[in-house]
C-alpha cells in the first residue's frame, strides 16, 4: 500500500527528496571539519596558585586539604594531584557520561566549604575543563633585526590582539623574549638599616597604586562617575612614594613631625625587564613563538584559513623587517587526511557504478543506483550537521562503509521490478509488486546491520574513550543506511516508473555492435550461474568435508587474534619528534638551556634530515597555569615531507637515546605529537607511592634497571653512546667547549 501510494504521486516524493537534498548542500556547506571527533573527557582540574611557596608547602597547605574535600564529589573516579613550585593542581577524573556542568557546581561548593582552611594569601582556585582545542591550532614565529625583547613586545601589543580577532581564534600564547616591567631593586643592607622589610614595601606600594570608583555626582541633569587617580603614570612618582614613617612624637612643648622615608632612599628605580624563565631558538637562532589556539566547537580548517589571511594583510603593515611565519600547522593534516578519504569515497561510488552497469549493461538503472547513493550520502551530511557531528575521519570512516552498503537496497528493488518488466508488466504495475515484495527483505537486512553498530551509539558512555572516538563513526554508519533504506522505498520506484522508466530487451532491443556485445556479456553471466550452480552441487555432496574445513578456519582465527594485538590507535608517521629535558629541580635557565644546546648541536651534526629545530628552554606557564620551572626544556625536531625524509621520526629518536647517557642528572623523554597523542602514552607506567618524598626517590633510583635489548629492535632504555666516542675524535667544533659526543674533551682536544 506505502510503495503504491509513491508511485501513484511521483512529484509530491520528488520534492520532498529535492528539498532535502537543498537542506544538505546547506549543510555540508556549513558542516564543520576537524580531524578526529570532538571528544569531551571527563576530567577537571582544579589549580590553586600560591605565590613563592614550594612544592612541600603547597602540598601541606593547599593540595592535600582540596583532595579531602573534594574525594566526596559524586560521579568521582579517581582524584590525583600535582605540587609545584608557587602552584597546586588536582586532576579529577569522573565517571563517563557525568554532566561535568554539575559536576564543576558540586566541586565550586566544596571549594567554598573550605575556603578558609587554606593560606589567606593563596589565590582563589580555578577550575579547568578539558577540552581538544587546548592543542594549538597552529605556530607561528616572529623574527626580525631586533632583540627578542622589542619582537616580543610588539608580538604581545600589535601580533596577538589582531591574531585573536580572526573568527573561531580563541587564545595566543607567546614564547620567547623577556616582559618589560618597572623593577625595584633594593639592596639587603638598606632594609636593614630603615628596619623595613620587602613585604612592607610591597604592601604600601600596592596600597598607592590604585584607581577606584568613587561614587557619582549630579550637575544640570546629568550624572558623573568619579573616579579616584591613583595609579602609577611615572618612574618619579614611584620614586617618591612614601614607604614608612621614622621618628615624630613631642619633645617638651614642641611636636616634631616624622621623617618621611621614600623609595627612593632605599631602592633603584628602573625601567627593565623580568627575570628570564623561558627561551625560544628557532634553528639556533632567538625567537618569539606564538601558539594560536582555537576556539572549542569552532571549524579548524576555516579558522585557519581565516587566520592565514589575516597574517597576509598583517605582512603588509608591520615594518619590513619584522616577519612572521608558519612553524606548523595542524589543519594540513586535517585538510590532507580528509582529502584523501574524501577522493577514497568518491573511487568507491564511482566503481560501484561501473560495476552495476557491467552487469546491467543498461544506461537508466545504472543512472538511477548512480543518483541514490550522493542521495543518500548528501542527506546523511544533513543529519551529522544537525545532530553537531563534525566531518572528520571517523564520520568520513562511516560514510565510505556505507558507500557499499548503500546501493544494496536500492539494488535488490530495481532488478525486482526489472525481473516484472521483462514478464511483460507496465512501468506503474511492476514497480509497485517489485518494490512491495523486497520491502520485507530489505529492511530486515538492513536492520540486522544497523544492529552491529547501533550499540556504539546506544552505550557510549560505557565504553568511555572509545565510545567517544567511534560513537561518530557509528552514527554516521546507522543514518546512512537508514536514509539508504528510505531511499530505495521512496525514491527508486518513483525514478523506474516516471522519471527513468525501465525498459528491457523486449520493449526496446539492442542493434548492430551493440547486441553482439550485449549477447557476449549475456553469455559470460550465464556461465557464471551455471559455475556457480555446480560448486553449490559439489559443496553440498560433501557437508561434513565443509563443515569441517569451516570450523577448522574459525579456530584458527581464534587463535590469531592474540597474536595480532591490541592497539586502541594505530600508529603514524610523525611528523615532528619532541624530546623534552628535565634537569633536577631548582636548575637554572642558562644551565637547562646549556643541554638543550648540546643536544640541538648532535642532530645537526648526526642528522641529516630535518626542516627546523625548535628549541624551548624553561617550562613556562602550562594549559593550566602551573608553572613549569626553569629545569624543564624540549627541542622539537621538525621532519620534511614524506617524500623528502631521509629518516624517519624512530631513526632520528634512536640516535637520540644513544647519547641520553651521557648527560648525568638529566631525564628525557620522547612526547607524542599532534594527533598521536589520542593513542600515546607511555606502553608502561610504574607508580611509587610513599608519603617520605626523599626514601620514594631513594627506592625508585635503586629499583631502576636498564632493559635487555634485543638485536634488530630498538633499545627503550638510555643507553651509551660508544659509536659516539669513536667519532668524536675529529669533530670537536670551534667554539662549542664541551664535545657534543660527551667523550670528555673541549674543543680541539
């Protein structure tokens, strides 16, 4: 009754399909692309800042009263924290599928509720929420013929302000360069002679430096806000501030009024800059470096697009001397992973169409499978946009398994109603008992498929980060079919019947060259069925043989599977290899910033290809604000295209690790980049705790032993470089002191 009520009014059905194939070019028009699914893992953080305390004082005052407090969060999994030198963070790590919204409310109440049990003088904690765009979008380098300092300021005033204008920018973070700031520098000797100390001094100046809101006044109808000037507009006017008050009081008749005491008599007033705790070289050369991040939900590769025009027009207004270039760019990976994909599913559609008319050998069934299956495809991409699905891999993944199954349907109802016009039946007749009789097959079938990845969407919280990745996939995969399905009901009898009308050898024969071919074709599918139909004879004389072989194949595949392995991602080509350096703590910039040189000094010298190097020395301020020290640093190796590479990211970290032994005091490690870190991590990780910081690390240091290496595999453990020493003999540079070979020697020896 439903497939003769569609072929009974073809045009209500065609514009119904063409009004929604209007609203999916909208769609894929608007569609936002991204490499991998937005995923959303639940985990805050929870960073309190307490300025000039160390790692034991934090812990003591700050991080072991929030962990207690906020153990008894509902939806609550595991609770870790972290303390840092003037810094504290908890990571809390919650049930999948808890609404993190209320879960940032319950932990903002347990803040609260013991608020003052922590130090007065510690910040008031903030809570993060992670999310995918904290990883940078895209870096950028400043260079020019002027200091770091003067690139950093205009990259801070004039770069960044712009760059976070750009639509779908959210942050941008400078690396490199030192900060201007007004210093006071005060010599202990005269703190000690006024009797004053630097609190003191830090409190009156903080108390004179302030605008405040002073009320408001009415004149002629009209109402004025005042406001009190009290900031800073001079280095004299700090000079002169008032820093305490000495002597006064009445001696005999007479009141003498107290000595004022200035900053002045007690400190240097300066225009300087801040105390350096990060450098950025770019190819050994200083550097400003900023990493643009964007904004969450926003479409990464029309962000960038946006941001590189910007960048252009920014070209043609900053002095001639000053440039800015790309040091990376996530979006290439994006745009060129989705291209690739994308011309995938398009091969596919377009041999699924040579196929089917080689075996219809017919121009109108061939054009009618070929129209429902970009049918199907375009309002599918409708569904993803309204369902806030991004196109990305995964949904891509989705749409090319659906390719295939897509035309099933819509097949099995086109060679039915075929099969009733060759009996002779009309356009209307046949496509209405056609489609009527594989209605029930076709949605059974269908069904049972939508059944193998519906799970995916209906628990995805149960199946925590891999029913985050895959749930797209999933999804995408369950609407195609669906809208497949609907397609081959609604659409197919509607085109056979009206708008293609089906005709076969008998109402319109084939002449000339064309009916030989045709003939031959004929023949060659006729030898087929009757092959087939022999090889199902043969199979059937011999069941316990089949059965047999069948369930032989199906244990070995059992037993495979162990021996293939499990991997949540697969691995990739990297297209940059990080390395980071960890100096003991309370190590000085220069000193981390002299291994980081040394290191830099063995990949030019050992590595032949590479496109940059880019070196950071000093942690910074990371996404959370904690404070990464100046003990901390990485060099980042950047790689050429595949087809320029002369060694791959592995080759270059191997002959990385042969050296690592020769820096004593100095843990490295190699950190997954760009979109490998979805599957990184570390294979294993062992955890010590103990509550003694000092017996812990004793313990952990005895308990380390290198591991074995086998032959013709790659050594995990730091091991020495011996090649190293050989080759050092004849290469000491000029210049460089230490042997970048670690034998001992300086230059020259």
């Amino acid at each position: 009754m439903v497939i003769k009520t569609v072929v009974s009014r073809p045009k209500t059905f065609f514009v119904a399909f063409a009004l929604l194939i209007g609203l999916g070019f909208f769609a894929l028009t608007n569609l936002q692309v991204d490499l991998y699914p937005e995923i959303n893992p639940p985990f805050l953080a929870v960073v309190t800042t307490l300025p000039g305390a160390g790692p034991e004082e934090v812990e003591r005052s700050i991080t072991r009263p929030l962990e207690a407090a906020l153990s008894g969060v509902s939806g609550l999994e595991k609770i870790t924290s972290t303390s840092g030198k003037g810094s504290g963070m908890v990571m809390m790590q919650f049930n999948y599928g808890t609404d993190l919204s209320e879960g940032a409310i319950a932990v903002r109440d347990a803040l609260e509720r013991i608020r003052d049990y922590i130090p007065a003088d510690a910040n008031t904690p903030m809570i993060f929420k992670y999310y995918p765009a904290m990883i940078p979008l895209m870096g950028l380098i400043v260079t020019g013929n002027r200091s770091s300092e003067e690139l950093r300021e205009m990259a801070v005033d004039t770069i960044v302000p712009r760059i976070e204008q750009v639509p779908g920018v959210a942050t941008a973070s400078v690396t490199g360069g030192r900060e201007k700031i007004i210093r006071v520098e005060i010599p202990q000797s005269r703190l000690e002679a006024y009797g004053l100390t630097v609190t003191q001094i830090q409190q009156m100046l903080a108390a004179q430096n302030m605008q405040l809101a002073v009320g408001s006044i009415m004149e002629n109808s009209l109402s004025y806000i005042l406001t009190a000037m009290g900031e800073y507009t001079s280095l004299d006017e700090i000079r002169n501030t008032v820093i305490s008050y000495k002597g006064g009081g009445f001696s005999g008749p007479q009141a003498e009024p107290p000595k004022l005491v200035y900053l002045r008599d007690l400190a240097d007033v300066f225009e300087g800059y801040r105390d350096e705790d990060n450098a950025a070289y770019v190819n050994g050369q200083p550097a400003v470096i900023l990493e643009i991040h964007k904004q969450s939900g926003k479409n990464s590769v029309q962000a960038a697009r946006d941001l590189r025009a910007r960048l252009e027009k920014m070209a043609r207004e900053l002095p001639p001397d000053v440039r800015i270039a790309e040091l990376f760019n996530t979006t290439d990976i994006i745009e060129n992973s989705l291209k690739q994909v994308s011309n995938t599913a398009i091969s596919g559609a377009v041999l699924a169409v040579l196929v089917l008319f080689l075996f219809l050998r017919s121009v109108k069934p061939t054009l009618i499978i070929g129209i429902s299956i970009p049918i199907s495809i375009i309002i599918t991409l409708m569904i993803m946009y309204f369902a806030n699905l991004t196109l990305n891999l995964m949904t891509l993944a989705g749409l090319v398994l659906g390719v295939g199954m897509l035309v099933d349907n819509s097949i099995v109802i086109l060679e039915n109603i075929y099969r009733y016009r060759e009996k002779g039946s009309n356009l209307t007749t046949a496509s209405v008992l056609g489609s009527t009789e594989m209605l029930l097959a076709i949605t059974a079938s269908t069904l049972t498929t939508i059944c193998v990845f519906a799970p995916l969407v209906m628990f995805q919280g149960l199946l925590e980060m891999a029913g985050e990745l895959f749930a797209g996939l999933a999804f995408t995969v369950v609407i195609s079919l669906g809208i497949s399905l609907l397609t081959a009901i609604f659409l197919v009898p509607v085109l056979s019947s009206h708008f293609f009308p089906l005709e076969t050898r008998k109402q319109k024969p084939l002449k000339g060259i064309l009916k030989k071919i045709d003939i031959k074709f004929e023949h060659f599918f006729a030898w087929l069925d009757n092959g087939y139909r022999k090889a199902v004879d043969r199979i059937l004389g011999h069941k316990a043989v089949v059965i047999i072989i069948i369930i032989l194949l199906f244990a070995a595949s059992i037993f495979m599977v162990p021996l293939i392995g499990w991997e949540f991602m697969p691995s990739q080509k990297d297209e940059r290899v990080n390395v980071t350096a960890t100096l003991p703590m309370g190590t000085p910039l220069p000193e981390t910033e002299a291994v980081l040189k040394q290191l830099e000094l063995i990949v030019k010298n050992e590595v032949k290809g590479y496109k940059s190097l880019l070196l950071r020395a000093g942690g910074g301020r990371g996404i959370f604000g904690i404070d990464g020290g100046t003990n901390s640093g990485s060099l980042e190796i950047q790689l050429p295209d595949y087809n320029d590479r002369i060694e791959e990211a592995d080759d270059i970290k191997e002959i990385l690790r042969r050296h690592f032994n020769g820096f004593p005091g100095v843990s490295f490690s190699f950190s997954s980049t760009g979109f490998d870190m979805m599957g990184g991590g570390n294979a294993i990780d062992i955890k010590l705790r103990t509550d003694d910081l000092i017996k812990g690390k004793a313990i952990g240091e005895r308990e380390h032993r290198p591991l074995k290496h086998k032959p013709g595999k790659s050594k995990q453990n730091n091991s020495h470089n011996s090649r190293g020493k050989a080759q050092c003999q004849n290469k000491h540079p000029a210049g460089q002191g230490r042997c970048p070979y670690h034998c001992g020697n300086s230059n020259g020896g």
